[in-house]
C-alpha cells in the first residue's frame, strides 16, 4: 500500500505509528469514493486513548462490558479493590470518547492543594503535570472526578472537612464525582476522611455501588510459618509477660 502524506500537526505526528500496517503509517484511514473523510487509524486511537487515560488505567484488563459506562453522568460512592475497579474506569473513559476531561485523584492530593503551603504538582493518572493552588482548582473543572480514598496514612483533622468541601464544590457545579474506597479501608469511623457530616453527605447524594472483591488482599506474614510462642504473634502485653518470666528463669539459674 502506498503511504498517504498530508500535513499534520505536530500531536498527530506524535499520535501515528510509523510502522503501523493498517494505515502505513498515515495514522488515519481515508474513507469515501474519492478519499474525502478521513476516520483515524486504531493505532492513532490507542495513543490517544492511552495518553487520556494514562499508564495504570489504560493497562487495565478490558472488558466487554461493565455497568458504569452510563453512569458517567451521576455521582457513585464505590466500594472496590483499586485492581477490580480500574477496569470497569477504563471502560467507562473509553466509552465517552478521547475528549472526555476527567480527572483521576486521591484524598492526599485533594489535602496538599487544600493546604497549598508550596505548590502542589500532582502527577494525574495521564502523563502531563499539573499545578494545583487550591482545592477548587483541583476538582472543579473536570466532567468526572475520581476520587480514591485512603492514600493519607496519617491522622488530619482537616482532611474529612476537605473531602466534605471537595463533594460540595463538585455538586454545585453541576459535576459528577466518584468516590472509592477499598474493602480493606471500609469509610466508617476511624477512616482518616470520615466524619458524620462526609458519610451522611455521600448516602443522600451518592449511587452506591459495590464491586466484590476478586481475591484476598495477602497480609505481611502469608505464608509465613511463626513458631509457636514466637513474639511476633503475640500481643504486647503477653511478649512482655514472657519476657520476664524467662528473665526471672535465667536468674535464678545463675543463683
């Protein structure tokens, strides 16, 4: 097949697969009697997708199908392992088409641009850095937030207020917005991003979705034989309790 040339911006060079044998090359397909549409390439389509998407997203397992594809236009508070969601994301990103804006991120994010004591550059889910200077410059202009609870591993009295503010910022804009949060890291009390006001706020407004989990999440010991009467599986106060008694055992032996 003969190479098609035409001018192209310099995104489309970028886009097209020089070595690509459905296009060669062109990174689109000519279409109609005299070669007057022009319908873009699968190659040029994949790196598309796969910069709008990003890395993780994008290399997620494809499916056929999932349920969230029509629920990009409503707000949901999803209970799902970070691995059994992403395809179902991926699916429902895809299916809105490359110039769908959404934006991936994370309670730790929406905290540091809460704070803003530097400027926050928060690397999206896509490959591109963005500043963020404030909370409302983080999640307000996107069509769908993702939010993925549980990256701050540490106790913030702000944070529940922050997501609060985030979901409100969100609403009254008009914007849906999808909540996360893992089986292991269920949104009750002790969650570093739950409050009263936060739980009751996602089940008046929010969907509420569960995916099962689709395997155990391993612990640090999996497969770890722990000798019976091994300190580490015991808790502080018996190792302690044991500990003396071998003390007072070595001393009277010594006596």
């Amino acid at each position: 097949m003969a190479r098609i040339k035409t001018a192209r911006t310099a995104g489309a060079e970028e886009a097209r697969d020089s070595d690509c044998t459905i296009c060669d090359g062109a990174g689109y397909l000519a279409m109609g009697e005299s070669n007057e549409y022009k319908r873009p390439c699968v190659c040029t389509l994949r790196y598309l997708y796969k910069r709008a998407l990003g890395d993780e997203v994008y290399n997620a397992e494809p499916l056929d199908d999932s349920p969230f594809a029509a629920l990009t236009d409503s707000s949901l508070f999803i209970k799902a392992n970070r691995r059994d969601f992403l395809p179902h994301l991926r699916h429902a990103l895809i299916s809105r088409g490359t110039q769908f804006f959404h934006r991936v991120t994370n309670d730790s994010q929406m905290l540091s641009a809460w704070l803003s004591k530097d400027k926050e550059t928060s690397k999206e889910e896509g490959s591109t850095k963005v500043t963020f200077t404030s909370l409302i410059d983080l999640v307000e202009d996107p069509q769908l937030l993702i939010v993925f609870l549980g990256v701050v591993s540490y106790k913030n009295r702000a944070l529940p207020g922050v997501l609060l503010e985030g979901l409100r910022i969100r609403r009254f804009a008009g914007k849906p917005t999808w909540v996360v949060t893992s089986h292991k890291r269920p949104f009750v009390d002790g969650h570093f991003a739950w409050s009263p006001e936060s739980e009751e706020y996602l089940l008046e407004n929010f969907q509420q979705h569960t995916i099962k989990a689709s395997r155990n999440d391993k612990t640090l010991y999996e497969g770890v034989t722990v000798v019976q009467g091994d300190e580490a599986d015991l808790d502080e106060k018996e190792a302690a309790k044991r500990k003396t008694m071998r003390a007072k055992r070595a001393a009277n032996s010594i006596l």
